[in-house]
C-alpha cells in the first residue's frame, strides 16, 4: 500500500492507495472520532460493496442509506434523502459520513457533511476510476441544478481517502474509459511524461493490470494532492484541472444529465480545447493527433453529439462558475504537458470550435 497526503495544514489527510485497503479496518478507524457512521451508497454499489463497508466498522453505531443510482438524481431533492436519515438515526456533529461509490455519491456525501449540523466530519471509499484518480481528492463537493451542473456546493475536505482498486473488478469498461479521460488530463496539464506512458499502457486499462492501473491512480492523485495543496480554492493554478470541463458541463447539460457520462463529456471538452489551442497557434497537428490517438483507443468519444447545437452549448458555457464580464475563461494547452487558463481567444474562434463536429482539430 502507497500513502500519498494532500498537505492544507490542519485539515491535511491521507490518501491509501493499494489493492486489499478496503479489507483494512484499522486503516479507516484512526480517522473516525465519535462512535456514530453514516455510509451513504447507491443501490447499484451497496449490492456489490456495503456489507464490506459495513465491516470496517464493526464496534461503532453504524447506518447507511442508499440513494438511486445516477447523475440525474445528484440534487437538492435527493440531497435531502441523507439528512431524512441522518435525523432520523439521530447522529449528532460528531458522527461521520462515509461516501462509498463513485463521484456522484462522493459528491453528495461531501456536501451533505459540509452542511448537517453545519459541518461533519466525513471519509471517501471511491469506488470508480474516475472517483479514485480525482472527485474523491480535493473537498469539492456539491449537486448539479436544472441550469448547471455542480451549481450548488461547498469546498469541504475528507479525514482521509481509501483507494482500493479491486473495486473497479466490477465496474462496467464504459465507467472505466470514463474515468481515465481525468487520467489523461493530468498529462496534458501536468505531465508530457506521464502522457507518454498512457500511450504506452493505455490498452492495459481494460485488461484490469493491477500494476498499472495502481500506477496511474497513484500519480493522478499525486498531481491533484500538489495542485490542491498550492490553490485549495481555486483561485490560481486549480483552475488546470478543468481542462475540457467547461465545454463538457455544458455538453452534460445539454443532453441530460446521465446521457453523456462526466468522463466522456471531458474527453470531448478537451478535444474541443485541443481544437481551439490549434487555432491559436498552440498545439501542432501531431500534438492534436496524439490526442485523438490516446483518447480513442481509452474508448473514449472525441465530438459533441451532433443534435447539441453549438448554440445550446455556447448558452450552457455561459452559465459556467469561469464566466468573467460576460466572457468564458477557458483552460486551454500550449503543448502536452502544459496548459493554462485564458481569455485570449476570439469570441469567433470559439463559435468555429462549438460548430465543428467532426471537423474538430482537422
Ligand atoms: P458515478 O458516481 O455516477 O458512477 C458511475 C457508475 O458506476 C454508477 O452507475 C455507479 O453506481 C457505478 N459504480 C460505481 N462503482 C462501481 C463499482 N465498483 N462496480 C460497479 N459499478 C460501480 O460517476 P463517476 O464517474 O464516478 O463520477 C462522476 C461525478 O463526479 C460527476 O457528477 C462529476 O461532476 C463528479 N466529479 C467531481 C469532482 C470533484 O472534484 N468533486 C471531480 C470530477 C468529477
Ligand atoms: N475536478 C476539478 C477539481 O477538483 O478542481
């Protein structure tokens, strides 16, 4: 087992990275402080993961409750649903919460902790790629609204994060490719080595080859703990880890929540960014190929849905937390590896990029 920590002074914590973590009760027990848990799940998850969650927790007073599965039900409505059985189990402030399941649970979890009693603790068990290279490191928590998604939330850290990648022996391969389209972010952010290795290791991924699935989890969070650790609220440098993410909230947007996944939405948002940074001049056509290249083969789609008008999109992208005096700030690259946020683009060069379709980077 690997620990990396996502170092914010008194609220720093660990993350556990290792295959069998989850098995490891002592692991999570020292981050528990009263004797109340709350583990919120899914009922896709709880099937397949309660019963071992439930286990890390033997000698504390325990209660769960299983929400639908889905990111259409990532809202207040179904927000509500923990707090029913928070107050109905009646924990107190200091019980803790514990997120078992992908980002949408994360997510709602973490935001329902920042919240009861104005603040609990609470601890990420993430269960998809996606949740384990990303939305379970870094405090950002919330639900979508009709008009936006992750509109609503709260910046609010965990006690600790426990990645044990047995859990993704279960997760469907379109779940999986979702989750590495983050993992290939953090090459185009962070690290043209690290993109390197993708291309060489990509088609091990749907293989399930432990070594490197652990290896790519490990450096994503690596990354996300530095990243986080030097701009928690996102006021500088955090703003890189949404690369693709404004085209692509406004693609999930677009279509309704859940049709397009998250993980597909950012492979095409940043196919988009790659487009753009083309027509400044800013990526070469081989690095745009090497794109192309990488996200295809994580079976990953590359352009929009064609009944997403670039309209619709350009109304979504508006909405976005980045929208600055009416004008979009957007993450775009200057090479593999390097990226950055800016509004140095005309407004027409972005119309070109939402208007593409397949001609996206060609
Ligand atoms: P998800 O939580 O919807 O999970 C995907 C699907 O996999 C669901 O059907 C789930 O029930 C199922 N599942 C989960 N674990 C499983 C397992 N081990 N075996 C079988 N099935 C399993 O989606 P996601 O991709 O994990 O997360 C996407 C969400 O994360 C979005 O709402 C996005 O906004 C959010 N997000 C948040 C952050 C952040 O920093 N907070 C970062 C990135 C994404
Ligand atoms: N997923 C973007 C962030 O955590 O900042």
């Amino acid at each position: 087992m690997e620990t990396l920590e996502v170092a914010l002074g008194d609220r720093s914590y660990p993350i556990y990275i290792g295959v069998g973590c989850l098995d490891q009760a002592n692991l999570v027990q020292q981050h528990v402080v009263g004797q109340q848990v709350m583990i919120v799940s899914n009922d896709t998850i709880a099937p397949l993961y309660l019963e071992k969650a439930k286990a890390l927790f033997v000698g504390y007073d325990v209660s769960w409750v299983i929400l639908p599965d889905g990111e259409k039900y990532k809202d207040l409505d179904h927000l509500n649903l923990i707090f029913d059985a928070l107050l109905k189990h009646r924990h107190s402030r200091s019980t803790t919460l514990v997120a078992l399941g992908g980002g949408v649970v994360g997510d709602m979890t973490g935001y329902a902790a920042a919240s009861y009693q104005r603040g609990v603790n609470f601890i990420q068990l993430p269960t998809t790629l996606l949740a384990q290279v990303d939305s379970s490191v870094g405090g950002k928590t919330g639900v979508n609204h009709r008009l936006g998604k992750n509109m609503i939330g709260a910046f609010h850290q965990p006690q600790c994060v426990i990645i044990d990648p047995n859990c993704l022996q279960t997760l469907p391969a379109r779940q999986l490719s979702s989750g590495l389209a983050e993992v290939i972010k953090y090459g185009l952010i962070w690290d043209e080595a690290f993109f390197s290795w993708l291309e060489l290791e990509v088609d091990n991924f749907a293989k399930l080859d432990m070594a490197v699935i652990e290896r790519a989890i490990y450096r994503s969070c690596e990354i996300k703990a530095e990243v986080v650790a030097q701009d928690e609220r996102e006021n500088g440098v955090r703003a890189l880890l949404n690369l693709g993410h404004t085209f692509g909230h406004a693609i999930e947007n677009c279509a309704g929540y859940g049709e397009v996944l998250h993980g597909e939405a950012v492979a095409i948002g940043t196919y988009m960014a790659a487009d753009l940074s083309k027509q400044l001049g800013w990526l070469t056509d081989a690095d745009c190929v090497r794109i192309e290249q990488l996200t295809q083969r994580a079976g990953l789609p590359l352009i929009p849905p064609p009944e997403l008008s670039a309209s619709a999109l350009r109304d979504a992208m508006n909405l976005d937390k980045k929208v600055e005096n009416g004008k979009v700030r957007l993450v775009l690259m200057t090479a593999i590896g390097k990226a950055c946020v800016t509004l140095d683009f005309e407004q027409h060069q972005l119309e070109k990029t939402l208007a593409a379709g397949e001609s996206l980077c060609k």
